[in-house]
C-alpha cells in the first residue's frame, strides 16, 4: 500500500538541543493517535510535518508530492489544527475562512454546513478576540477540514470543546476517513476505540517515532 | 456601596490620571506655564471672555473638550476590554441599574472632571458680561458629555464583543467585506499599537517639514537633500518593522501553512511597506516635488524599508543589532544618493532584499534566545 506520509531523515533542532530525528518512517492511509510524553516533540513533529517550521530531511506525500520541492502543493493536501490556536484579535471568524477558502480551495457550501454542525457560524462576523477557547478551538478545527486536504494533523482536538461538538468532530473524522483522508491526532485522553477506530498508534519517544 | 466606589475609582479614574500623565503635564504647562503668575488669573479671564463671547472660537473649544470627553469614554471601554478586567462584567452586572447609572456617572465625570471645572468656571465668568447663550450652549454640551457616554457603558456591559460605538458598524462591515492579507498589521497597528504608528508618523512629518524648511532656507530644491530626509524617515520606521516581525511571529503562523507561492509572500510584503510609507509620499507630493525626484525618493525608500524589513529573517537579529546594519546601510545609501546614484543603490537593495527574502523566509524560526 502506498503511504500517505513519508518522513526520510526528518531532522529537527531548537538551537543545539535535537528535538527530532527520524530516518525513516511511512504511515498508509487511516487513522493515527499519535502519543508522548509533555515535551516529547508531537507538537513540532506535527508542525515540521504541516510544512509550519523548518527541518532537515524530506517529507513526501502520496509519493509524489515533496515538501521542499512543490511546498505550495504540499500545504494544499495537509491542514493542521493548533492545540492552542491563536489568531490576530482584529479578525473575525469569516475573514480566516474565506482566506482558506480561498488559498486551500473546497466546498464552500459543503463548509458552511460544517461550521454549523460544529455551532460555529452563529459567531462567524465577530472578531476573534471575543471568543472562548472552546470557540476558537472549533473555528480552527472547521479551518482544519476546509480545502482537500490528504492528511489532517489535529493537535490535542478533544481539549475545551463541548460534548454536542465532540460527537461531531468524532463523526467528521470518520466520514472524511471513508473518503480517503487520513489523521493523525495528539491527545493525552484515551481515543474511545468505539468512536474513532484508530488504524495505528505513533509513539514519540527518544527524539523518534515509532508505530506501534 | 462606597466600597464599591473607591474600588472603581481606583480602576478607572485613578489609572487614567496615571496613564495620561504626560499628557496633563503638558496640557498643564499650556495653560498655566507659558504665561507668569502674575498675569495667570486675567490671561484665563481673557481666554474664557474669549471664546464666550466668539461663536466660532466658542465651536472650536467645544470640539477639543469633545476630543477629550472621547477619550474618557474610550478609556473605560477599553477597560472592559483589558485582559485582566473580565470580571468588571459579572460585578457591575449585577449592580441595581438605578445604582449602577450613579456609578458610570462617577467614574466618567471623575475622569472628565479638568473640563467640568474649566467650563464651569467659564460659565460664570461669561455670565457676569452677560454672554447668557454661550453659558447655556456650554451647560448643555457639557451636560450631555457627562450623560451620553453612560449609555455606551451600559450597551458594552451587556455586549462586551461591541467595539466603541463602531460596534454596529463594525459588524456591519464585517459581513460584507474580508480582511486582505496585507493590510492585517496594519489592523494590529491601529487597533491594538494606535500610538505607535501615531508617533512614527508625527516623527516624519516633522522631519519632513524640516527638510522642506531647511530647502527653502537654502534657497532652492535639491532632489538629494528631499532623499536624506526620506531616509531618516525609513529609519524612523525601524521600530515598525521590529514590531511587524513580532506580530507575524506571534500570529500569523498559520499564514506560512497556507498553499502560496513564495513570491506571493514577498510581494504582500513589498505591499505592506509601500502602503506604510504612503503618508510620507503624499506629503512630499504637497510640497510640489518634481515628479522624478518625488519618484526617485519613492523607489529609494521602498527599495531601502524591504531591505531593512527582510534582514529581520535573520533568526537572531534583535533590535540593536538590526539598528546597526540599518545605519550601515543608510551611511553607504547617503554616499551614492550625494554622488547622484540613488538609482543604482535602489537597484542594489531590491535584488538584495528579495534574495534575502526568498532564501531566509522558509527556513525562518522565532529564534528563543537559550537560557544561561
């Protein structure tokens, strides 16, 4: 089966201090938990592999596609939701979505309708700075799923949002798998097996990751 | 209650007064310190008579004491918005409304206080020359500044996402227009740093009618004395830059996720900086530059703020370090400009900041200095 991701001598350092240092790991599609201790570097892994901070090595997806070589097309096929998502105070919920619409591409309608499952358009024409974490966690998690993407890494996604929203972030993830998108999500709480059928665990651990 | 009072007027009255020190010490030195003691009480005199007895002069004191009493209502408002005064909505929220009203209409006339002595006394003295209109007009107007502003503070209490009064305005505009890429620091600077950009702005008007002064003193236009004050103008911008580089680091990382092009970034750059030294241009224009120097100026200075502006991709470039390379620069600019080659030295600098920009931009990290 061809992999999704492939991480070749992915190599990440703050300073001298080494967070990352992966020779060689390919993930096929489906649904990863990916797990480590605080500071074992799932963040920056998530972020070198979302193309956000520099790195040495090479990530490919789907084969074909490199992202020091087509970046651009690289960002197009990988959305990533921030643990704590921070935007400027001045913009509102609209402005960040028509700018994905708009650079990411995909289904306005089909997003508006997301935004409402999640409750998250009733707030939409309102700056961000008056929103909760719980509404900012949903609007970057509605920004994770717009455009089409191949893989979506969400960082912690079950923190601060509500039960109603819980049950349909669980059901997007699986109907965005049936369709051949693939995940890969932190989270210190216990994936329920029931709702989220994980294909593999990833373990951050000893500046590597391994599945397991 | 009275606790309640002393609380609140030591959260609003008392931080205004603080945080608006320079500015009633200067205000303070206007009116009391440009004229000696002995003639303190009859140049006030004269000053009320003044514009008591002036309808136009009356208009103008009216708009300034307007001016001020915007400014005590944005203070409060923007209270509310501090991080930190949260609990100002859950409090005051549960206060009787009758009770409450007293207390806004404590907390704005403390802060508004200056103008209601000032007016008061200007009342009575207009009264005694019997300028009764002006002393009603003055009453009214400085009745309704105490009023109207605790009908804001009541419409904020109850929603706090409201900006000001261009809340309605502001949500109207915003479902019907989007916020460009470009123009986000330039939000940032007038919402969250207005006197940042204020000051830098008043910086280089003032150097510019300096070098439009000491022009005209010299007996006529030289393009190269316009360039010099141009460039004090792009280095007087530095601290924008600083501050640019530290609002995309802090929020615009999701920008560089984003499936565009380099060129796209650079170029929304390039757009920033030459929308930012627009003002300075038009100024310029105003004083009836020559078009080709106006040009020439325009061009130097874009090609000099990306410059200075693409430097700061080098991770561990601070401030001071940064300020050196910007007078460096500057000190060879300033040279090629006198010998009449500001063309040249612009074609150096674009091709510069761009290379700067394409190699250093993907491979930028906020650099977090190591502890020790």
């Amino acid at each position: 089966m061809e992999a999704v991701i492939a991480l070749h001598n992915v190599r990440k350092s703050y300073q001298d201090f080494h967070v990352l240092d992966i020779a060689r790991l390919e993930l096929p599609a489906g649904i990863y938990w990916l797990q480590g201790e605080n500071g074992a570097g799932k963040t920056t892994c998530m972020k070198v592999m979302a193309g956000l901070i520099p790195f040495k090595g090479e990530i490919i997806l789907q084969g074909n596609v490199s992202s020091h070589r087509q970046p651009v097309a690289f960002r197009r096929l990988i959305n990533y939701a921030e643990a704590e998502p921070l935007y400027p105070s001045f913009l509102t919920g609209r402005d960040l979505l028509e700018l994905y619409l708009g650079t990411k591409g995909g289904n306005r309608q089909q997003v508006m309708e997301l935004g409402e499952r999640l409750g998250v358009t009733g707030y939409m024409q309102n700056p961000v700075s008056t929103y909760s974490s719980g509404m900012l966690k949903k609007l970057s998690l509605l920004l994770a799923f717009t455009g089409n993407p191949l893989l979506i890494l969400l960082d912690e996604p079950l923190i601060t949002i509500d039960k109603q929203a819980l049950a349909v972030l669980y059901d997007l993830i699986r109907a965005y798998s049936a369709n051949g998108v693939s995940f890969c999500i932190t989270s210190h709480q216990p994936l329920d097996q029931r709702e989220l059928p994980v294909s593999g665990t990833l373990r951050v651990a000893a500046k590597n990751i391994a599945l397991v | 209650m009275g606790n309640v009072t002393a609380i609140l007027q030591k959260i609003f009255v008392r931080r205004f007064y603080i945080q608006n020190t320079l500015f009633f010490l200067v205000l303070f030195y206007l009116l009391f310190g440009v004229v000696d003691g002995g003639s303190l009480i009859s140049y006030h005199r004269s000053l009320m008579l003044g514009f008591m007895g002036n309808l136009y002069f009356l208009l103008l004191v009216l708009a300034l004491w307007a001016l001020y009493g915007m400014k005590c209502a944005g203070f409060v408002l923007k209270t509310f918005q501090t991080q930190g005064f949260e609990f100002l909505y859950p409090t005051l929220g549960s206060v009787e409304k009758p009770a409450r009203r007293r207390l806004w209409l404590l907390i704005h006339t403390g802060i508004y206080m200056p103008v209601l002595v000032y007016a008061g006394i200007a009342v009575a003295v207009g009264i005694t020359r019997g300028f009764w209109l002006a002393g009603l007009l003055v009453a009214v107007f400085n009745l309704l500044a105490c009023f109207l502003p605790l009908a804001l503070y009541e419409r904020k209490l109850h929603r706090p996402d409201v900006t000001f009064f261009t809340g309605y305005l502001q949500r109207w505009l915003n479902r019907r227009f989007v916020k460009l890429p470009g123009l986000y620091f330039f939000y940032e600077l007038f919402t969250n740093y207005p006197r940042r950009i204020l000051s830098v702005k008043l910086a280089c008007a003032g150097i510019l009618w300096l070098t439009f002064y000491l022009l005209r003193q010299t007996g006529g236009f030289d393009a190269r004395g316009l360039m010099l004050g141009g460039m004090l103008c792009v280095i007087a911008h530095g601290q924008l830059m600083m501050q640019h580089r530290a609002f995309d680091d802090t929020y615009l990382g999701f920008l560089r996720g984003l499936p565009q092009p380099l060129w796209r970034h650079y170029l929304r750059l390039a757009g920033i900086y030459l929308l930012l030294f627009l003002p300075e241009i038009v100024m310029m224009a105003a004083n009836k530059t020559p078009l080709s120097s106006l040009t020439g100026c325009f061009v130097l200075a874009a090609a000099m703020l990306l410059l200075f502006r693409s430097l700061l991709y080098f991770p561990k470039m601070n401030a001071e370090v940064h300020m050196r390379y910007v007078l460096l620069v500057s000190f060879v600019t300033l040279f090629m400009v006198l010998a009449g080659y500001e063309w040249l030295a612009a074609s150096v600098m674009v091709p510069a900041s761009a290379g700067l920009f394409f190699f250093l931009f993907p491979r930028y990290e906020t650099y977090v200095e190591p502890r020790s």
